[in-house]
C-alpha cells in the first residue's frame, strides 16, 4: 500500500485544494436540474431508469407506499427496532436540552421592536444509498425538524430498503420517494406534478447532489454543503495505534473520495499505525474502498507539538475530530474549526455516526469555518417585527438617510406620516 507522509503545511494545503477540485460536477447536474424543472416527472423517471437501475414506467412506481413503510417493522427485526429507538432517545434528548430560540419584544420611546420565531414548514431530507443504505440519515435529520416544528417531512433515497422505512415508520413520516441523486434534489426543490416542493433540503450525498444543492440554493434552502466524509485524528504517543487506524479507515471505507488524515507528534505512533492499518484494511469488508480512499486522499502528518497539530487541525476544518491526546479537554478550547469533537480514545467518530445524539450531517470541505453541524437552528426562522405606536424623532432622522441614498418616494413615506 502506499502511504502520503506529510511534514510540509503546503502540502497539506495542496492536498485540500486537489481534492476540492475532484468533486466538481456542476456542468452534468445543470443539465439534470434544468430537464426537472422543465419536464417533472417524465424526467424524473428517465434519470432514474438511466443511474439508478430502476424501471420506473410511471410516477406511482416511485412513491412508496405507506403498507410498506408500516411492514418494515416485520422485516427489520427486533435488535434494530430497540438499536433504532435507544438512537431516537438519545437524539431527542440532545436536541430537546439544545436552547431554542424564543418570541421577544420590547417597548421603548414610542416604538414597539422584537423577533418572532418560527419553523420551516416543509423540509425534503436526502438519504444516501449508493453504497450503501443509511437508516441512520433519517434519526440525524427528521429528529431536529420535528422538534424545531416542521410540519411535512419527506424522504427521497434511491435505495428505500426496509432499515430506512422502519425508520420513517418510528418517525411517522410517510412520504417517502424512491429517487436519488441530482435528479432527486431538483424535484425537492422545483417540484413535480407528484412531488410538491419543499422549502428547504438537508441530508448529506455524493458530489452530484452536493453539486445540485448548491445549484438550487436561492430558489430553496439547504442547511450546508455536506460532500464527501473527511477525519481527522490528533494523536500523542499515548494513542493506541489500533484505535487510531481503524478510526482512520472508519471513514475511508465511506467513499473512494472520503478522507482521513492522522496528524501526530509522534513518529513512532504514526510508523504503527501504519502497521495496524496494513493489517486492518486486509480484514474489513470495504477493502477496495477503503484501500482506494487512503492512497489517494488519506496522509499521516508529522508534527513537532500537540499545539502545531492543533493549527493544523484549524486550518483543515474537518467534519469529524478525534482528540486522542493526552488531557484532551485542555485543549478543547484552541479548537475553532470543526464539525463535530470526539475527546478520548474511548470515543470513536463512529459512535456519533449512530447514536450518541448530536446529528451526523457536518459541514466538510473546510466549511466548518464558518458553518456548524445540522441542529433545530436550521430549521426556524427569524422574523422581525417592527410597531411605532407614536411618531418618534426617528422619521425625522430616517428622512435624512433617504435623502442621502436619493429615495424620494421613502423620504415622503416618512413626511406624511407626521402630518397625521
């Protein structure tokens, strides 16, 4: 196997901009977007029969209907069933304690101002399935928009197999579509003569949908734009390396385009970690995957001191952290950019994956500078409110503005307003 040993700050930049560039796919999903909006359904239909292997003849075949989401629950099998439930438990737990934004107003010198909030109300949630299907997408998103208030939740993945309805099923969501892709994202967003449009869209995806979120964004909301997974492990020579190299290749056998990265200031760890994950990668059924993942986008980065590790960590911004360093809480602090911190070696990234509570779709490709993981924010909405109960000196000083800016019809709203 090959492996990419970093020493050099630039080479870890040029390595960020390369793979940002490999998942670039906006002029095909143009293309994709324009014939849903323009054909509905009749397009919807084409694209799946062409990507997805289906054999869609009419809209009906890609609706799932609500018998077989509610006989999934026969199929899955009870250890699922409880696994699901202690997730929705947690998860519930987790986003309830979150603090939500309230109702508030204020009256002062003859003005009445204040900010109402309210929920979204329609959310399309995308469910990957091109791999591999992922039940635990429906519990990290539908979760927070209902407890934020979402009124319509609906679910489209190309792979709709029974862990994903028996999901919907516990969720009480029952409009649920057999579509995937760009082509899914575009019928979200513009709707079809069988899909009405949503608000907003949320999930994580290939590039092609990652591509597509971004071409819809105006005409629809999107919380971020979570492409291709990406970790990053900050270790010290009290590691276990065992741990480390199969946290490192519990993303890499995600996506031949995933990427994980182990930055540590100790050679001897980095050189058996090396080691173990030779042996692992050997053992786990994502071998090529996984093994395709690594050599192009994974590296083992030297570094002198936990705190240049730790700018290293900032400047990459990855979606999952791992700290497993000694003290890891005194250095929780000096991290600014991430999606999600996993302290100790105790806690393996994939733990949030499933179960822990906080949501699993994260800003990846360095937008966790200035973006955060999907949470109930995501789906309220700010509205402002204004009320002058009496004519302040403020129209007289907003008139001065207005003139100003040379807004004529703005500065005589103003005016007549103090002649009543």
């Amino acid at each position: 196997m090959k492996h990419r040993i970093i020493k050099d700050k630039k080479e870890i930049e040029e390595l960020l901009k390369t793979r940002k560039e490999a998942t670039e796919v906006n002029v095909i999903v143009e293309g994709i977007i324009r014939d849903v909006k323009k054909y509905g359904d009749k397009a919807l239909i084409e694209y799946s029969n062409r990507f997805d292997n289906t054999n869609f003849s009419s809209p009906e075949d890609f609706k799932v209907k609500r018998k077989e989401i509610e006989d999934s629950l026969d199929i899955v099998g009870e250890d699922f069933i409880s696994a699901i439930n202690k997730a929705i438990e947690n998860i519930r737990e987790f986003y309830t304690r979150m603090p939500k934004p309230q109702n508030w107003f204020y009256v002062k010198e003859g003005k009445l101002s204040g900010q109402m909030i309210v929920p979204i109300e329609s959310v399309g949630i995308y469910v990957p399935g091109g791999k591999a299907p992922y039940p635990s997408t429906v519990l990290m998103t539908s979760i927070p928009a209902q407890i934020a208030g979402v009124k319509r939740i609906v679910v489209t993945t190309p792979k709709p197999v029974p862990e994903v309805l028996a999901v919907c099923n516990l969720l009480d969501i029952y409009e649920v579509y057999k579509l995937g892709g760009a082509h899914a994202i575009a019928g979200l967003a513009y709707g079809t003569e069988t899909i009405p449009k949503v608000d907003k869209i949320v999930g994580p995806g290939n590039r092609y949908v990652v591509s597509a979120k971004k071409l819809v964004f105006g005409d629809v909301g999107i919380e971020m734009i979570p492409g291709p997974s990406e970790i990053v492990v900050l270790a010290d020579s009290n590691a276990k390396p065992e741990l480390v190299a199969i946290d490192l290749l519990s993303q890499a056998e995600h996506d031949p385009l995933a990427m994980s990265i182990l930055i540590t200031n100790s050679q001897e760890l980095a050189n058996r970690t090396i080691e173990c994950l030779e042996k692992i990668i050997k053992e786990i059924s994502t071998y090529e995957t996984a093994k395709e993942s690594w050599e192009s986008w994974g590296a083992v980065v030297i570094v002198d001191t936990v705190e240049e590790g730790i700018d290293l960590v900032n400047l990459i911004a990855p979606e999952h952290l791992e700290l497993q360093i000694e003290n890891s809480w005194i250095y929780l602090e000096k991290i600014k950019n991430a999606g999600t911190v996993f302290l100790g070696n105790k806690t393996p990234e994939a733990i949030g994956d499933y179960i822990s509570g906080s949501s699993h779709v994260l800003p990846t490709g360095g937008s966790a500078r200035f973006s955060s993981g999907l949470s109930i924010l995501d789906f309220l909405k700010v509205i402002n409110i204004t009320q002058y109960i009496e004519i302040t000196k403020d129209f007289e000083l907003a008139e001065i503005i207005a003139e100003r800016e040379a807004f004529s019809a703005h500065k005589k709203s103003l005016e007549i307003r103090k002649g009543e």
